[in-house]
C-alpha cells in the first residue's frame, strides 16, 4: 500500500469514527433519532468512503504545493 492511499484510508477512518461519535453524543445529550442502527452505520461507511476519496484526490495537490 502506498503512503497515499495508506493516509487517505486513515482519514477515511477518521471520518467515520467522527460521525459516530457525533450520532453518539447526539443521543446521549439530546434524544433518540429516529434512524436505526443499520441507517446509522451505513451512513457512516458512506461517509467515511467520500472521505478517503476527497483525500485521495487532493493530496497530492496539497503535497504540490508544499502544505504536507
């Protein structure tokens, strides 16, 4: 695995482990929401995959320019 894809993948987990937190302190502090686990965590893989590609795509833009 490339360090790029490698970086993209750990900010894909980033991503969705962030929207899990939100959903959970979300529930905690507020209420129930009305999506089931299911939703919640296919939401969440859908997150987490257009993270890995936004951050794959621009890295090395980002890397171009010297801001890595």
């Amino acid at each position: 695995m490339t360090p790029r894809t490698r970086s993209a993948v750990l900010w894909g987990l980033v991503g969705t482990l962030s929207f899990l937190v939100l959903v959970q302190g979300y529930r905690l502090l507020v209420g129930t929401l009305n999506i089931g686990f299911g939703a919640t965590a296919a939401v969440a893989v859908l997150v987490g995959l257009v993270v890995t590609a936004t951050a794959y795509a621009t890295e090395h833009r980002l890397s171009a320019k010297g801001r890595t």
